[in-house]
C-alpha cells in the first residue's frame, strides 16, 4: 500500500474537527472516520485548542516585540562607521593594512 502524500490542512478545517472532538458526540475514531484524519492528530488539535481557549477571551493582542527606535539604530550605525573609518586609518599608517582593497 503506498503511503499517502502529506495533507496541510486549514485552521478552519482543524478547528472545525476539534470542536468535534470536544463536543463528545461522537468518539474519537468516528470522527477520524468521518474527517479521514488519524486518530492522534484529532487528539493534538483538541488539546491545542483546550490550551489556547483562554486567548480568545483574553486581552487583545498586544506585538510580541517593542517598536524599534530607529533613530537611535541610524546613530548607532553612524558611530560604528566613524570608528571603523578611524581603525582603517591608524592601521594604515601603522603599515598593519594595505591601503588597497
């Protein structure tokens, strides 16, 4: 029997199948019948969806990261430039660096 192709399923799909499964109706390999989808995977999309129920009814979501300041990283860019600009400088005359590169 040759194995089947691996299927991506949409979220509307797998949440559709775990509210399913989290209803009780019907048992677990009645819906894996139903969905034509392993018994394990119905397992996992339940218990993901039991986790992350609270999130719906929490606190809006908030950016996982702080805006960036870009005036400060253009700064900062510019500082690093002046001292490598420096650097090359001291080390040509120093005869450590070839003036070509």
């Amino acid at each position: 029997m040759p194995r089947r192709p691996r299927r991506n399923h949409s979220p509307a799909f797998k949440s559709r199948v775990a509210l399913a499964a989290v209803k009780g109706e019907k048992t677990i390999t009645e819906l894996s019948q139903r969905f034509d989808v392993h018994p394990n995977q119905i397992t996992q999309w339940k218990a993901q969806l039991l986790e992350r129920a609270a999130d719906v009814f929490g606190a809006p979501h908030s950016p996982s990261q702080p805006p960036v300041d870009l005036k400060a990283l253009h700064a900062k860019i510019g500082e690093l430039t002046l001292e490598n600009d420096f650097l090359e400088g001291a080390l040509i005359k120093a005869g450590m660096l070839s003036a070509k590169r």
